[in-house]
C-alpha cells in the first residue's frame, strides 16, 4: 500500500466517522411491549460502534504522529 493509498483511506474513514456521528435513526417506533428490549440493544450497540470509533482515531492520531516524526 503506497502512502497516497493510505491517505485516502484514512480520509474516507474520517468521512465515515463524521458521516455516522451526523445520522440519527430513521424508521417507525415499534409497540410499546418491544421498546424496552430494543432500547438496551440500541444502547450496547452504539457503545461498540463507539468504541470502535475511538480505537480508529486513536490508531490515526498515532499513524500522523509517526508520519511527521519521519517527516522531519
């Protein structure tokens, strides 16, 4: 993987990243009786897409910080 190929994936990460931090859910609520268990579920999952999140930008933060060191 060339540098240039690097840049642009972390570029459309980043675009991924902001992406998904401006979309709120769409769609019907479901009864009453379901929303309970769908909320704990929504909670769990958005913790681990979370701290996926996070690990990605620390492993990019990191990758920059390497690069200038080279760099310079």
């Amino acid at each position: 993987m060339t540098e240039e190929h690097l840049q642009e994936f972390i570029r459309i990460v980043e675009e991924w990243i902001r992406l998904y931090r401006s979309v709120g859910v769409a769609g019907r609520l479901p009864g009453a009786e379901r929303r309970a268990e769908l909320a704990v579920l929504h909670e769990q999952d958005a913790f681990y897409v979370q701290d996926l999140i996070d690990k990605i930008e620390t492993l990019m933060r990191e990758y920059e910080k390497k690069k200038k060191a080279i760099e310079t």
